[in-house]
C-alpha cells in the first residue's frame, strides 16, 4: 500500500506546476499589457504636448548652443524686510544667476556685490502681496535680470511696467540688441513670512 500514496503524490504535483505556470504567465500577461498601455498613453501626451507647441511661435531660447553646458552662479540667500505697512514682513530669497559662459561668470563675479545690492533694493519696494503671486515672482525675476546688466552698461531704458497707465512712445530707431552676460534669473528658495 505505500506504493499507491506516492502514485498519488506524484500525480498531484504535476497539477500543482501546471496552475503555478499559468499564475506566472498570467501576470507576466498583465504587466506586458500595463506597460504597453502606460507606453501608449505617454506616447499620446507627448504627441498631443509637440502638436500643442507647433502651434505657439517658439520663444528665444537662452541656450544659444544646445551643446553648451547652462552655467549657473548662485548667490548667498537673502533676507530683506518687505515694504508691507508696519514693516513687519520678511522675505528670504535665494536666486540663481544664469550666464552665458565660465568667461562671462568670471565677469559677473566682479560687479556681484553691485549686482546684489541692487538686487536686495529690488526686493525691498515690493509688498508681500506682491511676492506671493506668479505674476509678481516674474516680474521681479525680469527686474532682477535688469539689474545685473546695469555694470555692463545696460539699464539705460527702464523695465516695462504692464500696470503703469503711462505709456511710453515707441524710440524712432529700433536700437542695437545687446547680449549681457546675465541671460536668466532662477529662484532656488523663495520664503515670505
């Protein structure tokens, strides 16, 4: 009689095996039909993002050269009070200069303490309000960006201000576009208490 168990063990494992094959193959099925989804799906964003984009004029892009490396000099963080009534709101900024090249960093490196005066000024006439908005974060960063061209001669013309109901008359001659080494304005914290 000790035959006939074993004949029954051995005819139960097989049985075994074969549900465990197709557990297996079964989520290996799923998994292959998620990624091949999850594929499909991306591939349609990114599709419908590119079409998107064809649409809008493409800006300037700061990266003259794709095969530049960006080169980016970050500045100590500051703490500044705000304009606000009472006096009593802070704000601590860290920004993030973008360059052209290592060369026009070398060049920036010498007017930072300049640069980061008038920054810390910049961010003084501004309310809380101001800073918490988008609207008013950009802004500042196009300032900012002002800012750091005025040791290399720029700054002539003032920043354009979107809300100011005075508008200025267009100059009779377009003038000569010109490159400063600072090309982009980058916040890496921004705090307003």
């Amino acid at each position: 009689m000790a035959t006939k168990p074993e004949a029954v063990e051995e005819v139960k494992a097989p049985a075994k095996s074969k549900k465990m094959l197709f557990i297996i193959i079964g989520a290996v099925l799923v998994l292959a039909l998620g990624g091949g989804g999850a594929f499909f799906y991306i591939s349609k964003q990114r599709a419908a993002a590119a079409a998107e984009g064809e649409d809008v004029a493409p800006e300037k892009s700061a990266h003259a050269d794709p095969k530049k490396a960006p080169v980016y000099l970050p500045l100590d963080n500051m703490v500044v009070n705000l304009a606000d009534p009472g006096g009593d709101k802070v704000a601590q900024i860290g920004i993030t200069l973008e360059v052209a090249d290592a060369h026009a960093s070398d060049s920036v490196k010498a007017y930072l303490p300049t640069i980061r005066s008038g920054i810390l000024l910049l961010i003084a006439q501004r309310t809380s309000e101001e800073l918490l908005t988008q609207d008013g974060k950009q802004k500042l960063a196009k300032d900012i960006l002002h800012q750091a061209a005025i040791p290399f001669g720029g700054g002539d013309e003032e920043p354009v201000d979107e809300a100011s109901p005075v508008k200025k008359k267009k100059p009779a001659k377009k003038a000569a576009v010109h490159e400063y080494p600072v090309v982009g304005v980058l916040f890496s914290s921004f705090i307003v208490q």
